[in-house]
C-alpha cells in the first residue's frame, strides 16, 4: 500500500509499524519539499527508513523513551517556518 505525503505535510506512522522487534514505537515523516512524495507502509524493516530518507523525506524515528508528542510538535514548528 502507498501514502501519499503532500508538500510540507507531517504524518505519523505509529500504526503501520508491523514487526514486534522493530525498534522504534513510532516514526513521523516530513515532507519538506514543495512536491508530494509516495511512501510505502506499512513499515517492516529498519532499511525503510533509509530508503524514505533518499526520496527526500525527513524520518524521525520514536523510540520507546523518546516524548513523541515534543518530538512531532518541534517538528511542526519547522514546518510552519517553512510554509511562511
């Protein structure tokens, strides 16, 4: 299945994450650019990240201990500096 993330959007995948030894809770994706970019999920493997990184996209992976809900707000704010 395919995303499609449009220009200077944010998403989480928290739920498409499908292997119980992956391990990050969570992963938000940012697109940065001014074009929309199609990701696959659902998320298997680590190499996903990888992969998505070269397409353009910015990847921030959530572990366990990490604060997501701070990690995707100072994410936001960058995107919202990017839109004005």
């Amino acid at each position: 299945m395919k995303f499609v993330v449009r220009a200077l959007h944010i998403l989480s995948l928290g739920g498409y994450i499908v292997e119980r030894d992956f391990p990050y809770r969570n992963i938000i994706v940012v697109n940065k650019t001014n074009e929309p970019i199609k990701i696959e999920v659902p998320v298997f493997d680590e190499d996903w990240i990888k992969e998505h990184k070269n397409l353009g996209l910015e990847i921030i992976p959530v572990k366990d201990e990490d604060n997501y809900l701070s990690l995707y707000k100072k994410a936001h704010a960058e995107l919202n500096k990017l839109r004005s």
